[in-house]
C-alpha cells in the first residue's frame, strides 16, 4: 500500500510539472483515497489521508514533498493492515458518496474538484484494480475510463452500480435500537467524510474525519525546530474523551432520530416530532433532525414548521440534495411553484441523478405552462431510469398540452405498459 500511495504522489508532482492542474489535483485525491483505506503508518488510518487533504487545499507544496518523503521512507512489510474494513454496503456509500461530489463539481465547472474527487474515488476503491474483482472492479475500471474519455454516461453508470451496492444488505432491520444507532450514525458520517476531502472546514465541522495528529503536528515541530526525525505525536487523553463523550453524544442524537423515523413509519407523527426535537435539544447543529421532523411536519398537515425546518436543514448541511428536494414537496403543496421548482433545481444540482426532482420539476413547469421545460426534465428523468412509468406518463401530458398526440399516445401506452395499474 505504502509504494501506492508513494507512486500517485510522484504522478502528482509529475503533472506539477508539466503545469496540468488537473492531473495533480486527480493524484493527489488517488493518493488521499488508498490512504484513508489503509493503516499505513500504523496510527489511526485517515490521519495521512487528512494531511493530504490539507496540503492540497492550502497549495502547501513544501508540506506536500514532506509527506511523499515520509512516506518513502517508510518500509513496506507485514505490519500494514486494512484499518477500516467494515460491511460492503458502509463501503459502497462511500465510494458513492465521493464519486456523487466529483459529478456535483462537474456540474458546477469546478473542474480541479471533479478531478481531485475522481481520483479521491479511485483510491479508496484501490483494493479493487485486480482483474477479477468481480463487480467493484469493473466499476472501478468504468469510473476511469470515464475519466479519462470525459465520458459522464459511464460515471452515472458507475454512479448507479455504486447505489445499488450502498442499499444491498443493509442489516438495520436485523439490529437492536442502539446496534442500528451506531450504524445509522456510521453511515452518515461515512457519506460527509467522503464528500469533504479537501474542504477543511466543512470535515472539521462535521467530525467526520479524525483530525489530524500525527504528520501534520509532526511537519510543524520539524518546521519550528529543524529536526528532520521528531517522533510521531502520540494522541493526547484529553482530546480522547472530549471525541468520546462527543461520541456518546452523537450515539444518542441518532438514536432519538431512529426512533422518531421508526414512530412516522408507523403514522405516530406526533411521537416522530417530539423524538426529533429530542435529538435536536442534544445537538441543535444536527441537519439530520431538522429534515427528518420537516417530514413529520409535512406529514402531520404543518406545513408551515415543515418549511422552516428545512431551512435549518438547508442551511447547517447546504449539501444535501433530499433537504432541498423535500422542502421542495412542501412549497408545492402551499402553492409556492417558483419556490418549489427552485428548490427541485438546487437538489439536482446536488445530486444529478436524483430521477424525482427531475419528475417532480417537470410536473411544476407543466403546471406553469413551461411544456417544453417540463418534458426535458421527464427526459432526463427518463434516461436516469427508462423504466419509471410515473416520468412517461407525465411527459405524454405535457405532449398532449403541445399538440403533440402521437408521442403522448406512445408515452401513456410505455407508462401502462411498466404499470398496469
């Protein structure tokens, strides 16, 4: 592992040198990405992945060739372990979660971030370059070639297979509430930190990531004393119990979260809310609470308080597509169409391959008058999943409204044709 990450950060400077931004910025993530995946330093295995991330976003080249050769020196041999091996599914959400901020940029014209979140995506999936690796090495191939033919059809193809992995055997209907707390928790920690690599503040604010404490303060007592062998920070006890009582902390907050979404599963929405304002008094900074209690509101015919739960939600995780897109739902039931198109164009630009806002933007610009806008979206709704009846059915309406009977006919003929009912 260690000659891997040694080999994608020479290719980096490599591209330093022949001034392609781009590729720098894709192996400096590949290199932050097999980092994070393994214990190569034998501390806690997403410091050096931490490091890297900070170079990079601080264009701290000194700090960059410091961690290239500690690594270098740095003998291979049977004390690398994988450290963070865990269930296939925890693994797949990442690999999503890191790939869906490379489309994000890319949507964005941020092209130095699709570049690095690309290359960050190939690194945590490095395990996966064998030639039989069954299905997670042919994605990881798609998701290369896609790169490097700028082929976004095979990285929303890898996209999908990445999903579906994250959804397969999820055992939180097998577990306990405080087993399925922890997992819960895990999981959306998991799809922060992999979404924040190279944003600082947001992975710090998030706790997602293990702040750094071994290269980085090392790299400043070399800078401070001109030592080139100081030893390797140990962790300090302190700041262990403060993450562990933040961690029992974080346990309880999904843990009234769970058993609020369990209550509205069952049509308590009442119960849901209360349990959802628990988790918020323990942690009012927790954007998971606020969307969640916003469905119950909505649900529970209050619109208004669902409306302004989103907004929290929105505005502690600007991130998260389904706080926009459900704010959305709400708008368009009070009748606020422009808002709700608004909000169903900020969750796509979030997430690109979110079918419903496409669908449900759609059904907004038809109600507007806009046909023509809202068949392009039942068309991209259509492309990211050929078989949702919902998406043709709509666009033979808007068809109808354009005159145009045969393509309608053919649309509501597919529509019953996916479901009779």
């Amino acid at each position: 592992m260690i000659a891997l990450v040694v080999t994608a950060l020479l290719r980096a400077f490599d591209a330093l040198d022949q001034e392609d931004d781009d590729q720098y910025a894709f192996h400096c993530g590949e290199a932050g990405g097999i980092a994070a995946s393994a214990a190569i330093f034998g501390v806690r295995a997403l410091e050096l992945c931490d490091d890297i991330s900070d170079a990079y976003e601080d264009t701290d080249l000194d700090f960059m060739r410091y961690i290239l050769r500690e690594v270098s020196e740095r003998p291979s041999g049977n004390a690398e372990n994988y450290a963070r091996t865990r269930d296939s599914d925890l693994n797949a959400l990442e690999f999503d979660a890191a790939l869906g901020e490379a489309a994000k940029a890319k949507t964005q014209g941020d092209l130095s971030r699709y570049s690095l979140m690309t290359g960050f995506t190939t690194g945590l999936m490095f395990r996966y370059y064998s030639p039989d690796s069954g299905t997670l090495g042919s994605v990881l191939a798609q998701i290369v070639a896609g790169y490097h033919a700028q082929s976004d059809d095979l990285l929303r193809e890898a996209r999908r297979a990445l999903a579906a992995g994250a959804r397969m055997n999820d055992p939180m209907p097998f577990m306990n509430k405080n087993q399925a707390a922890r997992y819960y928790e895990e999981r959306r920690r998991t799809m922060r930190w992999a979404q924040n690599f190279g944003l600082r503040y947001a992975r710090y604010q998030d706790k997602a990531v293990a702040i750094p404490l071994s290269l980085s303060i090392n790299y400043q007592r070399v800078q401070q004393s001109g030592e080139t062998d100081a030893p390797l920070a140990e962790d300090d006890p302190m700041s262990l119990e403060r993450q562990r009582v933040a961690d029992e902390k974080a346990k309880d907050t999904a843990a009234w979260v769970l058993e609020g979404i369990s209550k509205g599963e069952q049509g308590d929405f009442d119960g849901a809310i209360a349990d959802f304002g628990r988790a918020i008094e323990l942690d009012p900074a927790y954007a998971l609470a606020y969307l969640n209690r916003g469905n119950a509101r909505s649900f529970n015919g209050d619109p208004d308080g669902a409306i302004i739960d989103f907004d929290h939600a929105v505005a502690l995780d600007p991130g998260n597509a389904e706080a926009f897109y459900n704010r959305g739902i709400t708008r368009a039931s009070l009748g606020d169409y422009e808002g709700a198109v608004a909000d169903y164009g900020s969750a796509i630009e979030r997430d690109p391959n979110h079918v419903s806002a496409y669908i449900n933007r759609g059904i907004m610009k038809g109600a507007g008058g806009d046909y023509i806008g809202a068949i392009t979206d039942f068309d991209c709704a259509i492309d990211l999943d050929p078989n949702n009846a919902t998406a043709y059915s709509n666009r033979g309406t808007a068809r109808s409204h354009i005159d145009d009977h045969e393509g309608a006919m053919a649309d509501y003929n597919r529509a019953i044709e996916l479901d009779p009912k």
